[in-house]
C-alpha cells in the first residue's frame, strides 16, 4: 500500500474521535456542513478525522464529504453497536465483512432488504488478513492492559476480547429490545450486531469504489437495558478502544 493515501476516519462518537483527534501530527480544521474535519498525520499517514453524527444521512454526507473534498482513498469507521447473538459480548470486537440495511422495505417492489438501482442486499467488504491480525493481537489478553485502565478492564470483563468478522446491520433505529432483536435474527440470521450507520458508509464506498473498514466495539446487548448499557461503555471505555484500533490500522 502506497504511503501517500489518505485515510478518512470516521466515528459516531465525539468520545471516541477526540482521542483520535489527539493522536494527529499538526491538526488542521475545517468546517463543512456543521461536521469539523481534522486533517495532518497518525505515524506518517495521512489522515482526515471526523465525528460524523449518528444515523445513515449523517454517515453518507459525512463519507461523500471526505471522499469528493478530501479526496481520501480508504475509510475507516469505527464506533459501538449492539450485540444480536448471545455469543458476543460486551467489549467484543466486530470488524464487518459485510453490512446490510435492516430497516430497508420497499415490498412488494423488491425484496426486503435490497438497495434499488445497485440491487444489494449486502455490501460485501475487504478484511484485510495484516490488520485483522493486529487487531487480534491489541486486543489479545496479555495486551489488553496496555489499552485499557485496569479498572475497567474489571467493570467491564474485559479480560478476554473477540475479534470476529461478521455482518453487521444499520437502520435509523436504536435496538433495545427482544422483538425487535428476534425479527432480524430470523430475518437476517448472519447478522452479527446492529448499529446506525455502517451500511450507509458502505453504500457511499461502493458507488465511489473506495475500500471501507466498518469495525463496532459491543456496547450493548439491544434489549431493554442497552439504553443504559451503551453509555458508560461509551464515556469510560469506547475512545481507548477506538485509538487502539486506528493505532493498530495505522502501525507499520
Ligand atoms: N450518544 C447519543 C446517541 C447515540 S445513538 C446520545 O446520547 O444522544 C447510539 C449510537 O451507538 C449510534 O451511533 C449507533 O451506531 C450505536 N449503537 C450502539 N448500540 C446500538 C443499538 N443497540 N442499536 C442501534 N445503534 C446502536
């Protein structure tokens, strides 16, 4: 991979970008429809940080603002999400091979689901094996204490963090309860967890045919505690996490 591209990182969360925020050689700002892009560099990479604000229109402006002005090469999005199968927990890591809108129905015009025109149901994306495995090995048990106060690490059972690749669905919705979990567990049965903005950068990235990574921290189970769930995870927890990742993207 070249040196010279430019990453465009993006998060839901103004806790978990300013941590990135600060992690920039030489920030420079600038404002564009209420959204404040930092550029400069993160080890030597060129990057263009945002906090995107929640849901799909706010990720798809925000996205085709860093790739028509910005003219970045890859983004990257990290946030919190909530957990659909009982197999994922708290702190887990989802880094999403495929995202899919779970509130899209048009029926009867098409299929539930599919994205008219580009007739999608999943946006398929690229894991590459090199970070996927750095990832694995920040978040590995041995290393998780370099990230992570040690306090939370207890708070939260954080002693033994997954990292899986699996699909994630976004919907302008926040998932909080067992109905609402059970309709896209049958519905869409490989969807991993469910959050507000994935597919949406996914969709952009497709029709701009730029690479995306799309990786969510569990913040939550989506039922009816996840209100309550998501925000300590989220003030105490989520922007350790998320510098950990981008340092992770962007090591050598
Ligand atoms: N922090 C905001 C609300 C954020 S909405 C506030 O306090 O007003 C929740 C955010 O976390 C979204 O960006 C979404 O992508 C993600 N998220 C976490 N858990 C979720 C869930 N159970 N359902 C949907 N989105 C969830």
């Amino acid at each position: 991979m070249s040196e010279n591209i430019i990453y465009g990182i993006m998060s839901a969360m103004p806790e978990e970008i300013d941590g990135v925020i600060s992690l920039i050689h030489n920030p420079q700002h600038k404002s564009i429809a209420g959204r404040t892009y930092t550029s400069g560099t993160i080890n030597h990479k060129n990057v263009v940080v945002v906090f995107s604000r929640w849901g799909k229109v706010a990720a798809a402006s925000t996205t085709t603002t860093l790739i028509d002005y910005f003219k970045v090469d890859k983004i990257v999005f990290t946030g919190i999400a909530g957990a659909i199968h009982d197999d994922l927990n708290v702190g887990d890591i989802v880094v999403a091979d495929s995202c899919v809108f779970h509130d899209l129905d048009i029926r009867p015009l098409n299929e539930r689901f599919v994205v008219p025109i580009i007739n999608k149901k999943f946006f398929e994306l690229n894991v590459s094996e090199s970070w996927y495995l750095k990832l694995v090995n920040t978040f590995h048990a041995n290393n998780i204490n370099q990230i992570i106060d040690e306090n939370w690490i207890t708070v939260f059972n954080l002693r033994t963090v997954q990292v899986v690749r699996r699909s994630i669905a976004t919907g302008d919705q926040f998932v909080n309860s067992e109905k609402m979990k059970d309709d896209l567990r049958i519905n869409l049965p490989v969807v991993a967890c469910v959050e507000m903005e994935g597919a949406a950068v996914a969709q952009i990235c497709f029709e701009y045919n730029i690479p995306c990574s799309i990786v969510r921290t569990i913040s939550d189970s989506a039922n009816n505690t996840a209100a309550m769930d998501f925000m300590p995870f989220a003030k105490y927890v989520a922007s350790s996490y998320s510098v950990a990742i981008v340092t992770a993207l962007l090591s050598d």
